[in-house]
C-alpha cells in the first residue's frame, strides 16, 4: 500500500506553534470556547494540516449532539469543533477502521 507521508518535523513545528501561543493574544474567537471547544479546534488544526499536506483533505461534517452528521453549521444544534473528516482513499478508511477496531475507547461505534 503507498502511504502518503509529511516530515516529523513539520508536524512537530505545526504543534509547537500552537502551543505557543499566548494565553493573552487574541485568537479569532477563542475566548468564547469552552476548554474542550478549545482543545479541538487545536486538534482539528494540526489533523487539516496533516491531511492537506499528504493530499487526503476531504472536507468534513459537523457532529450533531445525538452524533449525526450534519453538512450545515446549524446553530444551537453543535458547535463548530464537532467535526467528522471525509476519508477519500480506501486504504486509509481500512487503517482508520482497524485502529478504531483496536482501540478500546472507540470499538464499536459507527463511524
């Protein structure tokens, strides 16, 4: 299977730069998101990043509170952090199913 790869490096940098960023600079709407709002948004930051870079960026879905999926922000329904990534090739659905298979905190639930 051909794997699409980026440099350890580059995603070591996209990391360190969020986790550098000041507590007291302003961050688009970051002051109004709860910690864990917060915390996805990084990792939905560094994970587009990843995705546009190997060329596997697909777009993606908002999580509706009862785990639907929903292709229009809707307000007061979820918030914009809740978000499920489109998986284009099929040898990367296989690697994400495996290890969600694999992993106990996610074996068994829809994907």
């Amino acid at each position: 299977m051909a794997r699409r790869t980026i440099a350890i490096g580059k995603l070591y940098n996209w990391v360190d730069r969020i986790m550098r960023i000041p507590d007291d600079r302003p961050w688009g709407d970051i002051d109004s998101l709860t910690p864990r709002q917060a915390y996805r948004r990084a990792v939905a930051s560094v994970l587009e990043s990843v995705l546009h870079d190997t060329g596997n960026y697909g777009g993606f879905s908002y999580i509706n509170a009862d785990g639907t999926y929903l292709t229009d922000f809707i307000e007061g329904q979820t918030d914009e952090t809740r978000r499920a990534y489109a998986i284009r090739r099929p040898e990367v659905r296989r690697d994400f199913e495996a290890a969600r298979e694999a992993d106990p905190r996610t074996s068994g639930r829809a994907s």
